[in-house]
C-alpha cells in the first residue's frame, strides 16, 4: 500500500505511524508503573515479624527491653541497624529499612511485616510507607514519642550550632523540606494501619504536641496512665508503654488501651 503513495506522503505515512507507536508504548509503561507501584494493603488477620527503628543517632539499646517483651509475646523481632551513624538523610535510612523488610521477609515467608518507629524512627517508617514501597508491606506503624512535625530542638541546634547539626538534625526542624513534603496532603497514607504513643513529660520532642499525627490512633500515656512520668529516652522501655504497644500489634483494631498497662511489668 505504501509503495503506491508518492515519497514525500509515504515519508510522513511512516513517520506519523512511528509517533503513535511511541506515544501507545509511553502510555503503557506509565499504566505498568502505576500497576507496579499501587499499594495494596495486607491483611490485618495474619502478624509478620516487627521491625523496631532506632531514633536520632541510630542507638539499638534503648530498643532492646522493648524486643525483648516482644520476643516473649511469641513474636519475631529485628531492631533495625540504621546507615552510618545515624544522623544521615532520613531518605536514606528508610531505604535502609525497606531491605530490612525484605530480609525479614524472605527469612520468615511472612507476608507482611510490623514497624515500631522510635523518636525519628517513626517518621522513618512514614517515609518508607509513603516513597518506598512500605505500604503494601506493613501492616501496622506503631510509633513513639516521633517529631512528626519537627521539634524545636532541632531548629535551635541549626541556628546555633550549624556545623552539629546534621542532615537528619536539620531534617526534624519544624518546617523543614522534608517535613513540609511528608506532611503536605495525608499524613497516613493507604496501607498499614497507624498509631502514635507520646508523653507529655517530653522534652526532646518539643513541642510533644508534635508527635500528633493526622489519620491515626494518636494518646499520650498520660492519657491512660495519669501519675505516669516518661522521660522521651524512657518511652520505649517503660512497662506502660511498652504494654500499650503490644497491645496495638494484636489483630484486632488498634484502641487506646485499658488502665491494666499501668500496672504492667517489664
């Protein structure tokens, strides 16, 4: 058909039959990375292991009475090694987190995986939830005493001591690029369901306030346990909180527990 067309139409013929092919195999591969990257949620029936992210500095030993609870309420527990030393990008730490995932996974054969984010470890888990692929993979978001919103001692270490103050430290200022982003539209994205346990006795999350956090199951101890006196180091290894916790990793709906976590013991 083509050869009986003069050369200058069999020449835009072809040439406009190459721009459509271009434009049908664009408009697939921008439908297959849509598909690829839908999350779709797991099922909240079956528990996977729990993944505890360190704060600020990335120390493992504030977590360790917290998996140790954990692993005697039967669950298999990874206290995430975060890169470096700890005060690097956020961004980066949450791709950390998100090979920890696939190592727990592919370890167990569980189909998903709890997260426990201390301090800057929450919004850690946030970002892995929402640019990482974290919200077809995590079930629940338990976070503790997280500066969801920044913190000011952040911001007064930026002002006063620039060069002690990191990319992470600058990260958790109120305000910041970072923080703008994760908080700008949902603050929970589709995917696991989400909790966030502070103290109003905070004093490196400041405002405590700040650890609020829009869409999710959000108290203070105090709330619960109103004699209750948690230091922000003290929240992952105070009986209270750490009842409260595990309370919200069960299978039924997160709920703001009963006053029987003030009497636990460790």
């Amino acid at each position: 058909m083509l050869d009986t067309l003069p050369p200058a139409r069999r020449r835009f013929v072809v040439v406009l039959a190459v721009l459509v092919l271009a434009a049908a195999v664009a408009v697939g591969v921008v439908a297959w990375t849509s598909r690829e990257t839908a999350t779709v949620p797991v099922s909240q029936a079956t528990q996977g292991p729990v993944l505890l992210v360190p704060g600020y500095g990335g120390s493992t030993r504030s977590l360790q009475v917290l998996a140790a609870a954990l692993e005697r309420a039967g669950r298999d527990v990874v206290v995430v090694r975060l890169a470096g030393d700890g005060r690097g990008d956020l961004d980066e730490q949450a791709q950390v987190l998100d090979e920890a995932a696939d190592d727990a996974l592919d370890r167990t054969g569980a189909g998903s995986v709890d997260v426990v984010g201390f301090s800057a470890g929450g919004v850690t888990a946030r970002l892995w939830v929402r640019d990482h692929g974290g919200g077809s993979v995590a079930r629940r978001v338990v976070t503790l005493g997280s500066p969801h919103h920044g913190t000011d001692l952040a911001a007064l270490a930026g002002s006063l001591a620039p060069d002690s103050c990191p990319v992470a430290c600058r990260q958790l200022a109120p305000g910041s690029d970072l923080l703008n982003a994760l908080n700008a539209g949902d603050e929970t994205p589709l995917g696991p369901l989400w909790v966030s346990i502070w103290t109003t006795d905070d004093q490196t999350v400041v405002p405590p306030s700040s650890a609020e956090l829009d869409g999710a199951l959000e108290f203070t101890i105090q709330s619960v346990c109103p004699r209750a006196v948690v230091a922000h180091g003290d929240l992952p290894r105070t009986p209270a909180v750490m009842a409260a916790a595990l309370a919200q990793l069960g299978t039924g709906d997160p709920a703001v527990p009963g006053i029987e976590v003030c009497t636990a013991t460790p």
